[in-house]
C-alpha cells in the first residue's frame, strides 16, 4: 500500500473527526479543511487549512500535492425541514471542492452521498445526485458512497428499527428496499473510505450500503463494470 496524501473537507464533522486519525495511523499525509478557529479538535500530524468550504479561491492554492480530496460537507443531522441548507451548503460546496481539486490535480474524489431511491428525504437526495452528477462531469476518477443512515455516537437512534429491517430483509417485496436503505455503523463508514482511499478507482466508483459492510469486512477491490452512458466500478457483492 502506497502512502495517500489526503486532502479532507469537513474535518472536523461526524465523519471526518473519525476518519482523519485512522488515515493518519495508516501512515497517510492529511492536510484538513477548517474555519478559522474550529480546527482545535484534530489531531496531533494534520496540517491543518483555514478556509471557507465554499470559496475555493481560499483554500484550493492548498490542495496540491494531495492526490486525494474527501469531501464532507453537508448540513448536520439532515431532515426535510433543511431543504434550503442542502441548496445553499451542501451543493455548492461540492462545486467549491471540485474546483480546488481540478486546480491542485487530484486523482480521486470521494463524496459521501445517500442510499437512493427512496421513498422520504426527497430534498436531501435530490441535493447529493446533483452532487454525483457535477462530480461525473468534472472527469475527476471518484468513488461516491451511498449510506442511508451512519450509527455512531449521538446517532443511535435507529439501532431501535434493527428489528423491523430484519423482517423487510426476509419479505420479497420489501427485500431490496431493506438492504438498500439498512444502517450501516460508523466504523464500517470508515473503513470503507479507508479501503476507497487505499485502492482508487480507475473511472467513477459507487459504493451502496451492501458494498460498505464488505469492505469494511475486508472485501477485495471493486471490480470494473460498465453501465450505458457511464463506467463504473462497484464491488463485487453489490446488488
């Protein structure tokens, strides 16, 4: 394995705050996106970026060298009433990103984006596949997750429909709805991204709730698929 140097929007969030020290104990460089003043919680050998997430000319200059930019922005704790949150942070921090990355020559973007389809969160999704589709475009080689829901501390909630998800998982009609939208934990998350990271993809990679819970379980690379209109690259046990 080849040490990464990373570049991690949303440092200091949900996912970031988690995923920056395991990077850094597998021997990545991590440069951090942070407002000023906000960056106090990350850890001991990140280098750490003052900027504003949606103004690419603040940070983009500092990008390079990195090879990878993870992109983590988005409105906490996402619901239907935040549907102008989405519109005004989450999308054009995607276009803020993508122009930081094209002007530092990244190689691989990764964007944490949703389960899709489904049946609620409607803003919220429509939101992250105008984020996938900007993605595509820029060329960029990318790997977009798509979790439902990310268990984890102050996110335990939904350990309480473990056992309705079971018995959707065992109707036929209800079976890959249920295992499109499971629950997925924080360290599976992370493993995952850690696992993406490490082997990047060739082209445009997604990886569904089913293909986070393999990785993280140590599942071989995604293989190369082709799909009409797009490439893509899915791991071996998406369905």
């Amino acid at each position: 394995m080849s040490c990464r140097t990373v570049f991690v929007t949303g440092a200091t969030g949900y996912i970031g705050s988690h995923l920056i020290p395991v990077l850094l104990q597998r021997g990545h460089r991590v440069r951090a996106l942070a407002r000023q003043g906000s960056a106090r919680g990350l850890p001991a050998g990140v280098e750490v970026i003052e900027g504003d997430a949606l103004d690419a000319a603040t940070f983009a200059g500092a990008v390079a060298p990195a090879d990878t930019l993870v992109h983590l922005i988005g409105t906490p704790h996402p619901g239907p009433h935040k549907a102008a949150s989405f519109r005004a942070v989450d999308l054009p921090s995607v276009d803020a990103a993508l122009t930081a990355a094209r002007s530092g020559r990244v190689r691989h973007f990764v964007y944490v984006s949703v389960a899709q389809p489904a049946p609620v969160m409607r803003a919220y999704i429509a939101v992250r596949e105008a984020g996938e589709l900007r993605i595509r475009a820029s060329g960029i080689p990318a790997t977009l997750l798509r979790p439902w829901y990310v268990l984890g501390p102050g996110h335990r909630w939904p350990y309480l429909c473990l056992p309705f998800y079971a018995l959707l998982s065992r109707l036929p009609a209800t079976r890959d709805a249920a295992r499109r939208l499971g629950l997925v934990t924080l360290q599976q998350m992370i493993d995952a991204m850690a696992a993406a990271i490490e082997h990047p993809p060739r082209s445009v990679r997604i990886i569904d709730v089913q293909g986070i819970r393999a990785a993280s379980a140590g599942a071989v690379p995604p293989q190369r698929i082709t799909q009409p209109g797009v490439s893509l690259e899915r791991h071996p046990t998406d369905q």
